[in-house]
C-alpha cells in the first residue's frame, strides 16, 4: 500500500520537527532566553553550533539526521520564540 508509506514518512518528519520545537522551547525555558541578545549571549563562546548540539543530542539522532537542513529548523523556531527576530510571534 503505496499511501501507507508516505503517510508513514510525513508522521515521522511531523515528529522529528516536534522534538526539534520541544527541545529547542525546552532549552530557552531552562536557561531563561527570551530574546536574540540573550540567545546571543548564552552562544557567545561555542555560537550557534552549541544550540544545535544540545537539541541534537535531546532528539534521536535519526530524528536529527532524517532532515535535510536540521539547523533551518531550528533557526526558524528560535527566530518565531524571541523577542528581536523580525517573525517573532
């Protein structure tokens, strides 16, 4: 059954995103970063890079790994989360 498969494909990308949001909501909760200078502040040493290994290791890395772009992902829910990006919401 060829539309169980995509089905199957679009539920896993929709929950690897998920645990993308979740992690990268649950790191700016916990560190208490609610704008881009505080993001920026908290990257300063490792930069974006340091963001992106911690969401890497609290997602599966096949769930990291079964994106294209993982880090556009994640850019994208940090830039809509904080006050400072022109699509913070």
């Amino acid at each position: 059954m060829p539309g169980a498969t995509i089905i199957t494909k679009k539920m896993a990308c929709l929950q690897t995103e998920s645990c993308i949001q979740d992690a990268l909501m649950f790191i700016l909760r916990v560190e208490n970063i609610s704008t881009k200078a505080e993001l920026n502040l908290w990257c300063e040493k490792g930069g974006r890079e340091k963001l992106y290994g911690y969401i890497k290791r609290m997602c599966s890395a096949s769930s990291w790994n079964r994106l294209v772009d993982p880090k556009s992902y994640v850019r994208f829910y940090y830039q809509k989360a904080l006050r400072g990006y022109k699509i913070y919401k």
